[in-house]
C-alpha cells in the first residue's frame, strides 16, 4: 500500500506536517531520495546486523505491545470458545467495531483498549513466516527478540486463524 495517494489527505499533511509528508515521499520512492543524507549508503549493515539505536526502540515497542497483545489473545479465545464462529464469519462487523474490550497493565499504568482483530490476522502473517525461516534464522530471531523483550511474540497465538475476504478478516476453520 502506498502512503499518501489519496490527494485531499496528503494535502493536509503537506500543509500540516510538511515533515511527515517529506517521510511519506522518501518511502515511497524505490531509490534513495534523500539528498540531505548525502553522505548514508543504501546497504544494509553488515552480517545483518541490527543497530543498538533500533533495538531500544524495540524494547520500547514490547513494553506497549506484548500486554495488549497477549491481553487480546485471551480474550478472543475466550471468545471464540464460547461464540464458535463458523468459517467465513467476519471477525468484525463493521469497521471500527470491535468484539469487545480488555484491561491490561502498560508501565505500571492500567490501560482499557478495543480488541482489534487485524493486530492477530498481521501476528498471523509474522508467525508464519518465521515458521517457514531455516533454523539458523530462527535462533537469530529468537535472540533479537529476546534481547528486545519481545521473545512473547511468538508464543501469542488464537485459537483460530484470521484469514481475508472481500477486504474484511474472517475467521477460518
């Protein structure tokens, strides 16, 4: 998908946000137009390595994302064991709508959110490609995501795949 299409939106960001615009050009342009960094390859770092800088921001990340996560995953098996959705039933009913709500703990602070499906239905698409990765990757994620307090990712999982129809998620068998 491609950020800033829609014209009457990527005007207003132009006009309100001039910065986040100029990011939203930059990502979506295939070769490296950002002549203020002149000086910046276009390589990834060697061996794969993964900055100190982009793993603390990881670590900030987990600490938002794994409780309500793992908090949305009880509750939509929960859920989905007293509901039992055929397949093909869309896990939302409309857009914006929600199944329910969930209470969870971010920093010491108590936190009240929707649950939100689509987050399942992307974890889903993580999950499965870190299933079909080799082995040796898989410890090389493992590490990261260990090191980032974000090994839980992969362990938060529905009962029930989230698959897409008609530009909805549905619940598969």
């Amino acid at each position: 998908m491609r950020l800033g299409r829609d014209p009457h939106p990527a005007a207003l960001m132009k006009k309100r946000a001039p910065r986040v615009y100029r990011w939203v050009e930059r990502m979506n342009r295939a070769d490296k137009d950002a002549s203020e960094y002149f000086d910046r390859g276009t390589d990834f770092l060697p061996n794969d390595e993964i900055p100190d800088t982009l793993q603390s921001v990881l670590r900030v990340v987990a600490q938002d994302f794994i409780p309500e996560t793992a908090a949305s995953a009880d509750f939509l098996n929960f859920w989905l064991s007293q509901n039992k959705p055929e397949a093909g039933t869309p896990a939302v009913f409309r857009l914006g709508a929600s199944i329910g709500s969930i209470d969870f703990q971010v920093r010491a602070q108590a936190i009240k959110a929707l649950v939100v499906p689509y987050r399942h239905f992307q974890l889903q698409r993580i999950h499965r490609v870190f299933d079909e990765s080799e082995t040796q990757v898989q410890g090389r994620v493992n590490r990261l995501l260990s090191s980032c307090g974000m090994a839980d990712v992969l362990n938060i999982k529905l009962q029930r795949q989230i698959g897409r129809l008609d530009n909805l998620e549905v619940w598969l068998d």
